[in-house]
C-alpha cells in the first residue's frame, strides 16, 4: 500500500485549529509581500545613491 510509504499528518493531528492555520497563512502573506517591498525600495534606494554619486564625482 502507499500509504506506508508516505507520512503526512493532518492539521488536528498537530493540534492545530483552523483559527491558527489562517493566522499562519495571513502571517505568511503578509512576511511575503513586506520583504518584496523592502527589497524593492533598497534596490530602488541603491540605484538612486549610486546616482547621486555619480553626478557628484563628475562635478
């Protein structure tokens, strides 16, 4: 059988209600697109020091 090759518990067998799956999802979510836009800003932060930089020297 294949069931005895696989292992896999179910949310109830952890001992997780569905009130803390959702806060878990909602939480992931949320770290996801906050280190996207974080990541996003010091890129574009990055970009606009290097420019200044540059017109700095060339003054």
């Amino acid at each position: 059988m294949i069931a005895h090759y696989l292992f896999a518990l179910t949310a109830s067998e952890m001992g997780l209600s569905p009130t803390i799956l959702a806060l878990i999802v909602v939480s992931s979510i949320v770290f996801i697109i906050g280190f996207a836009k974080s990541s996003r800003e010091n890129e574009y932060k990055k970009l606009m020091d290097s420019f200044i930089e540059r017109k700095e020297e060339s003054d």
